[in-house]
C-alpha cells in the first residue's frame, strides 16, 4: 500500500529532538509494511533549508510488521530414541548421554519467532538461545526416569508461552564391576572381595600380602567395612593392594572409575585404582604428592618413550584422615578425560592425541597401586578404599554426582560418623572420642574445664580444640552440637556472636555453628526482660556479614536449657540446612563449600584470621558425619531429638 508523504504542516524541533507522527493509514498484523524518512535542516529563521537523502538511498527501506501478541507455546517433535508420554503409554528409551534431535517450531498462526530455549528438569537455567523460525537442537539427558522438557519462543518483542512434555529416559548400563569391601572383618583370613555388580561377568578382587586387610572405617557407616591397604609403620606390611585376574573394562572404549578414598599418608604418590595393558597404556586415579591434589591420568608409550596427560582437580590440597569420593571417566568419541571430586566434575575435559588410544586390552584392575610400564607397580595407596565402581560408559556429570551422594534403599544419604565427642564422665584437660574409631581427641585451652557431664566455657579465652580437618569440607557432611547457654552469654553486648563448633579456613571460617546475643524480650510468665539471641549454621565473613541459615525464632539465653543444633551442608545441590531438634528452621541455603585447614573448635571461632567469637555455656555432646542427613526422620533416628 503507497501513501501521500507525510509532512509537518507547520513548525520545526531543536537538534536531537525525538520526533512522533501518528500513521496516516491503519495498521494491522500480519502485512510487511516499508517506510522511509528524509529530514530538513532548517536556517535563516526557517527561511531556508537543508534537505538529507531519504533512507532509501542509504540504508534503504525500513521493513516492519505489526506484532502485538507474544509467541504462543511452540511446537515439539520428538527426535529418536525418545517418544512423548501420553495418557496410555510412557516408554523408556536411549539412556543417560545419549543425545537425540528434536525440533521446535512455530505454533499454528505463529510467523515472526526468531529463537527458541529449552530446560529439562534435571537444568537450573535455560539453555541459550537458539536462532531460527524453526530449529533443531541436539539435546542429551544425563538422568534416567521420568524427564520434563520445556520450550519457549521468542519474536522481536521478547519470549513467549511455555510448551511442556514429558518423555522416560531409560536406566543407563549399570556398573559393570562393584565392590563394596565389606566381605569380612579384620583378621578373619579372608581375601576375597566379591564383584557385587550385574552387568557382565564377575570379577572378584584378590587382597595381597599383609599390607591389605579388612576395616571397620567404612563409608557407609556402621556395620560396614572398607578396604585398609598399608596403613602402618611397619616397612613390611606397606606393599598391600587387591587386584582382578583381568581386565575389568575396556579401555579402548568409554568408561568411568570411582571410588571412596581415605588417605592417611601423603608424603608420596598414591594411587586408588588403574589398570594397565601390556602395550603399557593406563588410566590411574591417584593423590600427587607434587600437585598436592587428585589426579586422573592417561599414560601411553610412544616409540619406547612414555607419554601422559592429567585431569587435575581444581584446587591443591587433600584433608588426610577424611572421605573423598573421586572419579575418573575416559570419552572414545570425544578422546577426552574426566576427574570428578565429590561428585563435581574438575575444570574442563581434558584432550587426548590420537597416538594415545589402547592397542590391547589385557590388564587385571588393580586398586591401591599402578604400573606405568606392563609389571613394574609403585605409588601404593595408604589408608582406606570403599565402595570401587567401574563402568563401560561414559557417566554424565549429573550421574557422578549421583554416586558420589551414596544414596541408600531408602533415598537417604548414608552417612559415616567421623567424630563424635562426649564429656560425660570425662576428667583432665581432654576429651577422647571412643565412639566412631577415628580416634581424635578434643584438648581444653584457656580456662575451659570438664564438670562430669559437660565442656564448661566462660566466654573469655577457652575453648576445646582438636586436629581437623575432621570431615572433606568440599563434600557432604553433617554436624551437630549440644549447648547449654550460660550466664556469662546473657551479659555479652547486643550483636555478640560466638561459635558452639566449627571448622576454621585458611583465614577465616570454613563453616560453624553460631550464636548471636541480638537483645531482650518481655517473658510475660516472668514479667521480665530475658536475653535472647539467633542460632546460625554456615560462614560469618570478615566483614561481619553472614553467609548461613538463621533460626525461625529468637532463643532465650538460659541455663538449664539444652539445644541440639544440627547443621547439614549438601555438596549435591550445595546447599546448607539448619535443624534445632529434629525441626528444620529456615529455608535451605545456596551455599560454596570452603576448604577447612588446621584446627576444629569447640566454643571460639576463627574469621579475619585470628581466633574470637568465645562461646560462655556448655557443650555436651559434638558430632559430626560424613554425607548429608535429609528431613526430620533421618535426623531423629541419627543425631536424637535432645532440645526439640
């Protein structure tokens, strides 16, 4: 459609001025419209004028089209293997990892969408945005189960309405080797571990010489055993591993390796599992003691010289004498490894040459040693192993930090008590933990005292204090303290914060349990003012601000009344949670792990680098589990509901 042009009857703006004009015809959607403008620069008191080119002879005509509605929910058409649920039937197909084309497209009446997003429900965020009226993204679901995919257009003017279907991702190959090391106890003469896996063959694992054995510090808590391999003074007895007869997967093809690790010696190289070939190609999970940190490693020779390229974990530093689930993975199709620590994958996939693949595939699985030349092992483990998984697949992220959560029947964490200190009955100037087997003991500085029941503390200068880390601060753990106020915390100053425990950082805290005095309130019963504070369970920073979930309600400061305060930090969804008795208070919080160093701390805390925050009450009871404890039954059947 041409129109008149359109002209000012009268007049002129100043430079720089935005200029409006209604349309001299009525628009509607659907037809492209075109437009163009010249201007005139006006002088000698409007007398005379400049006249520019019109657009059409620069950057030609302007296209537009009447949009006044958002997309609508766009189109989805199923790629293979995957199909969408219906009312009838919801069938599993493909896998965690394998990748299936699907498109997107216009709802019906829909003409102007220019990109597109998508979200499963195993993602936080939405994808980015995908340009194109219709599009065809590759999309990989690393969960198995029931998964929701949503979709959403976008025009000129912003994004639309949502399409949500549903489709089953199904189990991906289970693991093809499993051993759980709790086949007997120490000194039984067993040395037999059973392959518990179904997929496959079975691949028991034979215990060699007196350097392996049987433990009762087992990942999966009580009643469970684990893997001791060389864990003494004795010279003789520091050669100790279990080994397959043979290979337990294939190296030329995908696959991943995980594992419970305890290291207790990290003076030398020490390795949690590899497997070598007689073409001397391996993979090794192992602690270097250059790097100061977790490593899995692909090692080949190349014209008799040995090459190697490591998956490093991202920070240095490895707590002794704690659990870290580790894990390794090796892409054929991509020729990439993996390292994974405590479920979370280490920086980037690291590149493999094509002079690197396996030639033979002929090595027996061996944990607690490897051999980077066919026979020759070295770098033997020191410690305990738990829970050895193998896999001939590539795991997704998501998958590895399942395993990593060591999920039970039931879906909770199973969780393994590191420490646990009670003072009843206690005398001296220590606390001795006689109860998890880990054997560290609590030691009383400044003037804290035992009374027979309880860790007595002033507030001033004492505390307890014990050599930590106690638990992998990078992964789950559940901590919990018994404390009785006293009277000298009702004296201290409005916004007076202490720490009942806690693990100091480098220069600051690593994560603690807190209290601060925020004032009084009128107790009616009483008719007085008592001293009340909050409860907290994460980071008080050097600047005074917290990183940590609060108490629902103020606590009144009173002798006589025990709180058990139970903090939770879930590396899965990093996340931390609070419970006072067995009732969670506040809302789980996003929350960034910080590795701890040095001491653990009963009644002060350590931020903007120097020891304060000195608690006055009594402790009676300090606990502290690997694994992340979830909901009220699991807390009260665990921890108890003293304070509730």
């Amino acid at each position: 459609m041409a129109t008149e042009p359109v002209r000012p009857l009268s007049g002129s703006v100043g430079d720089n001025v935005a200029v409006t004009y209604p349309s001299p015809i009525t628009l509607s959607e659907g037809p492209l419209y075109r437009l163009r403008v010249h201007t005139r620069s006006l002088y000698n008191n409007d007398a005379s004028y400049l006249e520019s080119y019109s657009t059409v002879t620069t950057k030609g005509w302007c296209y537009f089209k009447v949009d006044t509605t958002a997309p609508k929910a766009p189109k989805i058409t199923f790629g293979t293997p995957y199909s969408e649920c219906t009312d009838d039937a919801c069938t599993a197909a493909g896998g965690p990892g394998t990748k299936a084309q699907f498109t997107f497209s216009p709802a019906t009446g829909d003409t102007t969408n220019t990109h597109y997003q998508y979200k499963l429900s195993t993602d936080k965020a939405w994808s980015a945005a995908i340009a194109g009226e219709t599009v065809k993204p590759w999309i990989t679901p690393r969960l198995s189960g029931l998964q929701q995919l949503q979709v959403r257009a976008k025009d000129v003017n912003g994004w639309g309405g949502k399409a949500i279907v549903e489709f089953k991702v199904a189990e991906g190959q289970t693991a093809v080797g499993r051993w759980h090391f709790d086949d007997a106890a120490a000194g039984s003469g067993v040395t037999t571990a059973a392959d518990t896996a179904t997929e496959g063959a079975r691949h028991p694992a034979t215990l060699y010489t007196t350097g392996a054995g049987w433990s009762s510090l087992a990942r999966r808590g009580d009643g469970d055993r684990s893997l001791w391999l060389n864990d003494t003074s004795d010279t003789t007895r520091q050669a100790g591993y279990a080994a397959t007869t043979e290979s337990v997967v294939n190296t030329q093809s995908s696959f991943t390796v995980g594992a419970w690790a305890y290291l207790t010696d990290s003076s030398a190289y020490r390795t949690v599992l590899s497997q070598t070939g007689s073409d001397s190609s391996s993979f090794s999970l192992y602690y270097s003691s250059g790097a100061q940190r977790w490593v899995f490693l692909w090692s080949w020779y190349e014209n008799g010289v040995r090459k190697y390229q490591g998956a490093d974990a991202d920070a240095a530093g490895v707590p002794l004498k704690a659990w870290t689930h580790v894990a390794g993975s090796y892409d054929a199709e991509n020729r990439t490894i993996r390292l994974y620590v405590n479920g979370r994958l280490q920086g980037s996939p690291v590149s493999l040459p094509a002079t690197s693949d396996a030639t033979v595939v002929d090595g027996a699985l061996q944990v607690g040693r490897v051999a980077y030349s066919a026979g020759t092992y070295q770098n033997y483990w020191r410690g305990r192993v738990d829970e050895v998984a193998v896999w001939q697949r590539l795991l997704t992220d998501d998958e590895v930090a399942t395993e990593a959560r060591l999920l039970d029947t039931d879906g909770n964490a199973e969780v393994e008590l590191m420490a646990a200190w009670d003072p009843a009955g206690a005398s001296g100037t220590s606390v001795a933990d006689s109860v998890s087997g880990y054997g560290r003991t609590l030691t009383l500085t400044g003037g804290a005292t035992l009374d027979g029941e309880a860790i007595v503390l002033h507030g001033t200068d004492d505390a307890a204090t014990a050599a930590g880390p106690v638990i992998d601060e990078s992964g789950s753990f559940t901590a919990t303290a018994a404390v009785e106020l006293g009277s000298a915390m009702a004296a201290k100053a409005d916004g007076y914060v202490a720490q009942v425990v806690g693990q100091r950082g480098t220069d600051g805290a690593s994560w603690g349990l807190w209290f601060e005095k925020t004032g009084t309130e009128f107790d009616p019963e009483t008719e007085t003012e008592l001293p009340v504070g909050k409860w907290y369970f994460g980071r008080l920073n050097a600047d005074g601000s917290w990183t940590a979930v609060v108490s629902d309600e103020a606590a009144i400061v009173s002798a006589n009344s025990v709180t058990q305060l139970t903090g939770v930090f879930d590396a899965y969804t990093d996340t931390i949670s609070l419970y006072i008795g067995i009732n969670q208070n506040g809302s789980d919080l996003a929350y960034t792990a910080v590795a701890g160093s040095a001491d653990f701390a009963v009644g002060k805390g350590f931020v903007n680098s120097a020891w304060a925050h000195y608690l006055a009450g009594r402790i009676t009871d300090v606990r502290i589990w690997a694994g992340a404890m979830s909901g009220q039954q699991q807390i009260s059947d665990t921890v108890g509901a003293t304070g509730a």
